[in-house]
C-alpha cells in the first residue's frame, strides 16, 4: 500500500523502487549463485527457503529481472505444478512451459523432439496427449515421440538425446517454481520425481521456493519410504543443493513495514488516536505475529474493512487495532475472548490469578502464546491483578462497550456516545428537544438505562452549581418513569441511580430559576412520591445550597406532606399504611421545621390523637429476598423526627403490657403498639425528677 487509496492484492515486487526490505540484494545474490553453479554437463537445485508471506514471490522476480538484465542466454520458465492433478497433466505442464519459454533458434526442433520422446517414454502417450489438446505444436511433438516407442531404445538414451540436443543449442535454462510447499500427497512426490528424474537435464537449473516447515511436513505425511521428520530432512538435502534462507524480519522492519502499511488506513478513516499510547508498545506482539510481509499487509487489510464499520469516536482505535491483530492470528482466542466478558472485565489479584487456559490455552497457533496474552493484559488491564481494572469508555475493557468490538457496530442496547453528545450540547443552548426525542425513542429498558447512564457520565449536569438547564431536567423526569426499576443484583437499579442523579440535577438548577420552572419541571415526574423523594435530595444537600426557587417549592411539598400526615391519622386505622405517609417527615424537618412544629401543635390541641399521631413514626423496611420477593415489616422507630417535631411530654397512653408486635404487620394498630412500647420504654428509663 503506498497511498490511502491502494487495496493490497498480495502481488510480489518488481523493482528496485517497489523494495523496502533489501531483497534487490538478496535477488543479485541469488542470481549470481545461479549463473555461477550453472553447469553444461549437470543440472542444480536451488531452493529459496522462507516461511509463507516473506517475499519468496518478490526475490524470484527480482532474480528472474537480474538474470535477464545480465545475459541475453538465460531463458526463464514458470512452471506451476499447480495446474495439474495428476503425474501425466504434470508431465504435459512441464513440456508445455519449456517449449513455449524456448528461443526461436536453429536447434530447438532438436529438443523439442528429444523432450517429447523422454515424456513419451515416461508416461502413457495416451494421457499425456490428452492433456495437450488444444497445444498443437506439443500435441504433434509428442505424437512424434510417441511413434519411436516401438523402436528398441532405452528411455536413457533417449534422454541422452534430448540433454545433447539441449547443450547444442546453447540456451541456459532456469526453472522458477515458487510454493511447491502448498502440493501435498501424490502432487508433491509427483513434482519432486519430475525434477529429480525427466527434469534433470544437463545445463538446466531450478530455482524453487518453499516454506521449510510446510515442505518437510508434507513429505512425511506423503508417507512412502520417509516416514519421520529426520528422513524428511535428508530427503530435501539430498533434493536441493543450494538452499537460500530469506532473512526474517527483524523488530525495525516490522516496525517500519507496519507504520507504511497502517499510516494510509488510519488516515483514510475518521478514528485518531494518542500517538504516544503507551497500550502500543508491545513486546512481543508485533515481532512474534507480523512476521511476514504478508501478514503485515493482510492485517492493515483486515483494519481497511473493519474501521468503517465503527464509528469515529464510539470505540477505541488502539484496541479495534489490537483485537483485529487477535482475530487475525489467533480467531479462536478471539471467540473466546468474546464469550468471556465477565471473566475478563471482573477485577483479580495477584494472590487469585486469571485463568489464562480459560482464554488463550491451546487455542493460539504454537510459539505465539506470550504475544497473544500480551495483547489481551493491554486490553483488560484487570486480568494481571494490579491496579483497580477500571477502564476508561470508550475502551473494550469497560462493561458498557465490550459488546461493541464483536458486532462491530452499536448494540441495539446501546447508544451512540455521539447522539448523546449532541443532545447535551443542544440542551445546553436551550433547545431540549434532541434529549426528549433520544429518550422518548428508545425502545427497551436497556438502551433508556444506557442513556441516562451516558447522560450522566458525558455532562456537568448535577455536578456544578447552576449547570443544569431546567429542559434538561424536564427532559429526564419525563422519561425517569420508563427506566427499569429493578435490579438483577445487589447493586442500584437503573432507575435509583437516575433518580438520585435527577436530584442532583435538581439541586444544580441556575440560581435565578423561577418557582414556576421548578414546578413545571417536577411536573414532568408523575409519581407524587417520586417527585416527593427528589425534594428530599435537599435534605443532603450539604454544603451545597440550593436555589432559593428549589426551597421554596420544597417548603410547600413538605407542608402539603403534613396535611397527608394529619389526614391520614384522623381516618384511623382504615388509613392508607403506605405511600406518601411513609416519607411524610424528612422534608419537613429539613426546610420547614418550624412551620411543621406549629401546626402540629394546633391539631393536637383541636384533638388529634396522640397514640396515633405516634403510630406514623414507626418506619417501614420494604426488604428484597430471595427469587426476587418484597417483604415490608416495622423497622423501628424515627425517634429524631418525633423529637424535632413534636412537644415533649406528649400526652400517650400506656401500652397494654401484655401485647406482643408482630413486625410483619404493618396495619395501624400493630405500628400504634409498637409505638406506645417504644415511648413507655423510654419513659422507663429516664430517671426521675
């Protein structure tokens, strides 16, 4: 790839200008070796050994170009034994690439027929002639070969023939076979029997390249006499006298290789990361799995197709990067890796290490273990146990964009960090209507949770005095109601969450909003005792002070709270047992303590009922158990509450001694029992006056 708008086609190099790793060299190398082990009286095996992808394809043409640029004798032929199944198609591509590559010359009718004759006598004519229907000066080559089987001469002799013919024509021959490590079975052994018995002609020369694992594994799996690695070896020795090892890459090349080939991808994308992103500096990673320029190429590929299908700015492009790295050498660490969120995202300590036959065990190609655990600690800090495994969004390693990396693309529990973005910035200019339409739009219980959880991380909305516009917290009441409410853990639902930031919202309203703005916007909640608790968050306002407005309308509420309160104890035990009677004195307390104080006096002066009035101060657990059961029971008393709002010495009656509470019930003369033990206790131990 030398620009932005180059799709890598895997084709070999063909010039000086196209070298980036000092083949051209290599290939003079080779081109000299092979013009100096040329030989009229015998042929020579050259073998240019390299593993698949590092350039072998580039060397052999680079050495084809020099040969032809240093003498006009050389003829070069591509053989493909590729292109046949079988030892008589092999036969017939053999023949056919020599005669159509040789020179027009004075003598050539002589080879060609003495070749012919050789194939003929080494396979089927019937076969061999088959195969070349449609060539007609091979088919009629042959046809001639063909006639002289009948006649009393040796396939020896005949290829004596055919080798003087050749050294008469005074034409140097190189066979240029690459990836003959990719034949298997019979195709391989059929391959090296051509060359090493019909191919050897005197002045002929190969050049052939192969991936030195691959070849020696195929001929042992070839079966027939070599049967183990080490006769496998002695096999190609024997077969190849010149073997040319390619130089691996080392660190810099990678490195340099890697930049030429990622800086266009990158570039031609809209994703941008830190340059001095230390998650990039690998140890192993890069050497260990692009060590190749193939690799190399087919990984900068591979991010081509896979970038665009990412939003700029919804994932990190350093792990996009380092997870197609993963997917590319090691797919089946890559499905495991996708499987495993909680595993991967859970925090572990030293003392506890991470199961790492859990990810990787043999699932990485062999040798490429270390690299490939490498990469995985870079993208889950959490799974080396140190540190506290937190990662920033929007990272794979953190829970809310881990899904993002596999489907490449938004979940459809998910939001795009840029819709939310965009919603705050229009809000935040006064034009609510992009938050009310992100919120009212959205279709399931996870992808509201989603959004008010994003809301909440991308603004300063709660966070600063006079940061939170009014529509702003319009917008989010209106929609509190749709956040799912229960939690499938020990942690806060959705919706307490949101409703806890709502009051912080509330709490960060500009200082000059009006009463009526702060009404409206309340009004947007419709649960009374919802919109009951978000005054509460006044009561823990701390050092922070509310705007007067915010006060004021919570001043009201706690009174109107008070009249429930007084209400509810002049029905009697056929009152309502909970609701808004259960959160009736925290507000008042807090904003309205001495306007609530005196109004109980007058209405226990007009005669309301002491003992029941107590009744109301007997708190209330609503508990969770389990397979997700409420359970509610009395859960002491609010002495605080009884104590700042109401008399001393208030005028109870004694309880019946006798009596037991039952906690479980709730009803008004279980709670007014309850009551009347606790006041009777501690009259008990007050010591006398």
């Amino acid at each position: 790839m030398s620009d932005g708008s180059e799709h890598w086609r895997d084709d070999p190099i063909t010039s000086a200008a196209e070298d980036r790793l000092g083949r051209l060299e290599l290939a003079k190398r080779v081109a000299k070796l092979v013009t100096e082990t040329h030989s009229e009286d015998s042929s020579v095996v050259l073998g240019l050994v390299g593993p698949w992808g590092s350039g072998k394809s580039s060397v052999l043409a680079l050495t084809e170009k020099q040969l032809a640029e240093a003498s006009e004798d050389w003829v070069t032929i591509r053989f493909s034994p590729w292109a046949t199944s079988d030892l008589n198609g092999l036969l017939a591509e053999f023949y056919a690439a020599i005669v159509e590559a040789l020179p027009r010359k004075k003598g050539a009718a002589n080879f060609k027929r003495g070749l012919a004759e050789v194939m003929a006598a080494t396979a089927p004519l019937a076969s061999v002639a088959g195969s070349l229907v449609g060539v007609s000066a091979v088919g009629d080559a042959v046809k001639k070969g063909g006639e002289l089987l009948g006649r009393d001469k040796s396939w020896s002799a005949r290829f004596s023939d055919a080798s003087q013919a050749l050294k008469k024509l005074g034409v140097k021959l190189l066979v240029i076979a690459d990836d003959i490590d990719r034949l298997h079975g019979d195709d391989l052994l059929n391959f090296l029997r051509l060359v090493r018995l019909v191919g050897r002609f005197p002045g002929m020369s190969y050049l052939i390249a192969y991936d030195e694992a691959g070849l020696l594994a195929s001929i042992e799996a070839a079966g027939s006499a070599v049967s183990d690695f080490e006769r496998a070896q002695d096999f190609v020795e024997k077969f190849v006298q010149y073997p040319i090892y390619l130089p691996p890459l080392i660190e810099g090349q990678v490195i340099d290789l890697l930049n030429e080939a990622l800086n266009p991808v990158i570039a031609s994308s809209n994703h941008r990361f830190e340059a001095a992103d230390g998650r990039l500096s690998l140890s192993h990673g890069w050497v260990d799995l692009l060590d190749t320029p193939r690799a190399i190429n087919r990984f900068a590929a591979q991010l081509r197709l896979i970038l665009p299908l990412h939003r700029a700015g919804e994932v990190d492009l350093v792990d996009v990067v380092l997870l197609t790295l993963v997917r590319l050498h090691a797919p089946q660490v890559f499905d495991s890796i996708s499987r495993s969120k909680g595993l991967l995202l859970s925090s572990h300590s030293t003392k506890d290490p991470f199961d790492w036959g859990a990810i990787i065990g043999n699932r990485a190609p062999v040798g490429s273990s270390a690299a490939v655990q490498e990469i995985v600690e870079r993208l889950f800090p959490g799974v080396d146990g140190r540190g506290n495994g937190k990662v920033d969004p929007p990272r794979a390693g953190n829970p809310d964009y881990f899904d993002r990396y596999f489907l490449q693309g938004i979940p459809d529990h998910d939001v795009a960090d840029a819709s939310v973005r965009l919603a705050i910035d229009q809000t935040n200019k006064g034009d609510g209507v992009y938050l009310d339409l992100l919120l009212r739009t959205a279709k399931t219980d996870a992808k509201r949770s989603a959004i008010v959880s994003k809301l909440q991380q991308f603004s300063t909305w709660g966070e600063e005095a006079g940061a939170t516009p009014v529509v702003a917290l319009k917008a989010v009441l209106k929609d509190l109601d749709s956040v799912p409410k229960k939690s499938t853990s020990l942690l806060p639902s959705a919706y307490l969450r949101a409703q806890r930031w709502a009051g912080q919202m509330l709490l960060c309203l500009p200082s000059d909003v009006t009463e009526h703005d702060v009404r409206d916007a309340l009004a947007s909640c419709k649960d009374e005792i919802e919109r009951v608790m978000l005054l509460e968050t006044v009561a823990y306002s701390g050092d922070r002070t509310p705007p007067a407005a915010v006060l004021s309308v919570a001043a009201d509420a706690a009174m109107s709270l008070l009249s429930v309160a007084v209400d509810n104890v002049r029905q009697g035990d056929s009152a309502d047992q909970l609701g808004l009677i259960e959160r009736w004195t925290l507000l008042l307390r807090e904003v309205a303590l001495e306007d609530g104080r005196r109004r109980l006096a007058e209405v226990l002066a007009e005669g309301l009922s002491a003992d029941d009035l107590a009744a109301r101060f007997v708190a209330i657990a609503h508990w969770r158990g389990g397979h997700d059961e409420m359970s509610i029971e009395i859960n002491g008393f609010l002495w605080d509450a009884f104590d700042d709002l109401l008399p001393q010495g208030l005028p109870t009656t004694g309880p019946d001694t006798d009596a037991t509470v039952d906690t479980e019930d709730v009803s008004w003369p279980s709670r007014r029992l309850f009551a009347l033990k606790a006041l009777a206790h501690r009259r008990s131990a007050e010591p006398e006056q």
